[in-house]
C-alpha cells in the first residue's frame, strides 16, 4: 500500500530575509511583556511562530507547536515560545488558543505589538517558526514543517534538553500527548479508522485537513467500549487531524495519515 502524502513544496525556502534578530518588545494576551534582549542576555534561545488567525497551516499546527512548548518546560527552560500574530486583537487570540489548543504566549497584532514585529522581520507567509540564538543569529528562518515531531528535532541538534511543564494549567491545557485520545488505527486507513479514547466521551469529532478545513465532523456519545469507528470513504488521500470537541474546547488532538480508498 502506497502512503501519498500532501505535497508542500510551495512552502520551500526561508519566509524571513533576516539572518539577524531585530530586538523587540510585546505584551501578550495575559497582559505580560516580553523583551528579545532580555531573553538572549539570559541565554535562552527563543522560538517565535509568527501567525494569523485565518490561516488554514496555523489553525492546523497550533496544537503541535503548543505540544512542543509543553515539552520544553512551558518557558522555563532553556528556549521560549512565543506566538507572534498579525491582524488580530486580544480577544481573537484568547478565542484561536482556546478553540484550537494554542496555549503558548501569544501576541496579538493589534493590541501586542505583533503588527509591528511582523513587518520588522519581513515575513512572507504564516505560518513562520524561526529560531533565534543567544546571540541574535536567526538559525532557522523557516522551520516546517511545525509539527511537534520536527521541532522536537531542530530543538535537539542544539542541545535543548526537555523538562517538565509546570505552570498550574487546566485539564484541558495540558499536553495533547496525554489527551483523551489513546489510540487511533488503523493507521494509514482505508475506508474507516477506529478511534479508542482512555475514558468515556461525549461531544464531538472533527477532521482537519492541512489547510485547516474542516472535512468531517460528527457528534458522539459516550459509549461503553471507549471506541468508536470513522469512515473515511471518500476522503482523498493525505495527513489530517483528528480533534474531539467538548463544549466547544478541544480535549483530545491526534494525527493520522489517509490512503486513498479502492
């Protein structure tokens, strides 16, 4: 069986002309500032993912990048995370972060500062994860793709140890590694997946193609086996999210490839 992945060469290249840090200054949605100088004078590289709220790539790796933070100590490591949006106000920010799991720092355009940063930095498409060092060298201009795994990756060539994340969230924000999703399979699929979550749920599932759309969604209830089987039948081939909603909140994230159906 053939595996066909979503092409993505027309993400190829580096989305800052930068190879420089310019310093700059933000207030995020919690109302806390953050300094560049003052994390690089510190020696702590700094992760920004510069991003907007309509973006279908953003919407889709929020919670991937937010898995990534998570697994480097939610800022009190050796590296920070730092959301850098375009457009948006305060409260969009809250509402991106809260529907599709993005709890990492995040700047909004408007209110934050963020409008301004973007233009510094010359961004060309979102989103755009670069990675600064101590001394102010931009890296990596263009980290992609920004999924938790290859993060995880570039982060580990430069000897950024993982540690605990500590910071007192709730149940709902904490790692989507250790969701209510405990396994999905068969994975690849053809024709239908099962989908078995660690306790009983009920609310609602959706399927996220890489652009952000959303191209299967359906209710479910709270069932006994704490297993419950998706047809995928008519679906093209690719990679999507799977998500499990409840009350409008996003309990359960994972990921999955689908072959294309016979």
């Amino acid at each position: 069986m053939t595996i066909v992945f979503i092409a993505l060469s027309a993400f190829a290249g580096a989305q800052t002309t930068l190879d420089t840090a310019v310093n700059f200054t933000v207030k995020d949605t919690e109302g806390v500032t953050h300094r560049l100088d003052e994390y690089l004078s510190q020696g702590k590289m700094v992760l920004v993912d510069f991003f907007t709220i309509t973006c279908g790539p953003c919407i889709t790796y929020a919670p991937e990048i937010n898995a990534a933070y998570e697994d480097y100590g939610c800022n009190h490591g050796d590296i920070v995370f730092l959301g850098i949006n375009w457009g948006a106000n305060n409260q969009q920010m809250i509402d991106f972060g809260e529907t599709y799991g993005a709890y990492y720092p995040k700047v909004s355009g408007l209110e934050g500062n963020g409008n301004h940063v973007v233009a510094d930095y010359q961004v060309i498409s979102y989103p755009t994860l670069i990675l600064i060092e101590p001394d102010g060298l931009i890296s990596e201009q263009y980290i992609w793709p920004p999924s938790r795994q290859h993060i995880d990756s570039v982060l580990a060539t430069r000897g950024i140890a993982q540690m605990p994340c500590n910071t007192g969230m709730g149940e709902s924000r904490k790692n989507l590694a250790n969701s209510l999703i405990a396994s999905v399979y068969p994975n690849p699929a053809t024709g239908f997946f099962t989908i078995q979550t660690s306790s009983n749920f009920d609310g609602e599932l959706l399927m996220i193609n890489m652009m952000g759309q959303t191209v299967h969604q359906q209710a479910i209830a709270a069932v006994a086996s704490k297993a419950v089987v998706i047809s995928v039948t008519g679906l093209p081939a690719g990679y999507y999210r799977v998500i499990l909603k409840r009350n409008g909140m996003i309990v359960g994230s994972d990921s999955m490839v689908i072959c294309g159906n016979n």
